[in-house]
C-alpha cells in the first residue's frame, strides 16, 4: 500500500479514486462513482480489498463533505476541490451506505486495510480517522 498518512485521502488508491472527479461537476455524475466504490466495501466477503476499503473510505468521506465541507480542511491536498460541486443534494441511500461502509472498515477482522494499518503500528490513527468521519452520522 502506497500511503502517506493515516487520513482517508492519503494513499494510492484513493488518489486514483479521486481522479474519478476530474470531470465529474453534476450530482448524476457524482453519485454512480460515490455508489461504486461504497457497493465495493459493502459487498465484498469475506474481506475487504485493501484498495477497495480505501476508496470506499474516501467515497464515504465525500459523501459526508458534501453537507459538511469543512470536514475536508485537513485534505484540501487530496480531496477533489471544490467539494461539493453543486448545491444539489445527495440522495439518502448514500447517507446510509456511507455510514455502512464507515462501521464496516472500523472492524478489524476481514478488511486487509486495517490489518496493513496494524502492521505498521498505526491501528490506533487509523480507527481515530475513521471515527472522525462516523461521528457524523451519530
């Protein structure tokens, strides 16, 4: 895994994911990338990929930047900028799904992402990072 710290935005693959909104500006463009990448999490098992998890991570993060947008002040350098793109708003399954995918990556068990984050000795950040995001939805 490619990463730089513990943040949702920071690794590889989510910075690949990011590039999904180059063009993206209208919420008929946004909502199917956000959707594949949380369904990715959300049906995979019995483990999740680490680079799914990550951009599943990253999707739930827009998805809460999106009501939220100073949420993103710590990853201006990552995140798609502006966020969001319009004034539209999300549908409400996403909400959900974001929440879903959140409570999913905070587990431990079955998600390779957490497991490559317990190697390196950072399970304790990487669980506060999530923890940011779900407390959102609390």
């Amino acid at each position: 895994m490619g990463a730089w710290d513990v943040s949702v935005f920071g690794n590889d693959d989510a910075a690949d994911f990011m590039y999904e909104f180059d063009e993206a500006n209208t919420v008929a463009q946004v909502v199917p990338v956000l959707e594949d990448a949380l369904d990715a999490v959300l049906l995979s098992s019995p483990e999740v990929d680490a680079s799914d998890g990550a951009a599943g991570l990253a999707a739930a993060a827009l998805v809460v930047a999106w009501s939220e947008p100073e949420m993103l002040a710590d990853d201006e350098d990552y995140a798609p900028q502006p966020w969001p793109r319009t004034a539209d708003p999300l549908p409400g399954q996403l909400r959900a799904k974001a929440a879903n995918v959140l409570d999913r990556m905070k587990k431990a068990e079955g998600n390779e992402l957490a497991e490559l984050w317990a190697e390196s000795g950072q399970s304790a950040e990487f669980a506060a990072e999530i923890g940011r995001w779900s407390a959102r939805f609390a």
